[in-house]
C-alpha cells in the first residue's frame, strides 16, 4: 500500500511540473514568436489554462484519495 500512496505522491508532484512547464512554454513562445499569436481567436494562454485546470483536477482527487487512504486503512484494521 505504500507503493500506491508514493504513487499518488509521484502524480502530484508532475501534474504540478506540468502546470510550470506548461505555462512557461507558452509564455515563452508567446514573447519568441508572438506574431503566430495573432491570428488566433482565443488569447495565447488558453490553452495553458485548461492544463492548469485539468491539472488541479488531477491534483484535488489524488490528495484527497492520499488522506482517505491512510484513514481507511486505520479504521478496517482497528475493526480486525
């Protein structure tokens, strides 16, 4: 089981690296090339925010999943 919590530790720590990664890319080639910008319809960090977005998601089950684990364990092997 500590395999599994570690696991979700591992998931945590990159979806954050992506949400870094991510926007710092994009803010990068905005400023690089910001003419390829242009002809967009939506502003150059949209896309950044819908990985910060699916990013959080990921981060909010994973954290509650690495709370409940620990608890869950505890009250079934209080019960034996």
């Amino acid at each position: 089981m500590n395999k599994f919590y570690d696991l979700l530790k591992y998931i945590i720590y990159a979806s954050f690296y992506v949400i870094v990664i991510k926007t710092g890319m994009d803010f990068y080639e905005y400023k690089r090339f910001p003419k390829l910008y242009e002809s967009y319809s939506a502003p150059w960090y949209t896309e950044a925010l819908l990985y910060i977005a699916a990013s959080l998601f990921v981060i909010v089950v994973y954290a509650v999943l690495r709370v409940q684990i620990p608890a869950h364990l505890t009250t079934h092997s209080a019960k034996s």
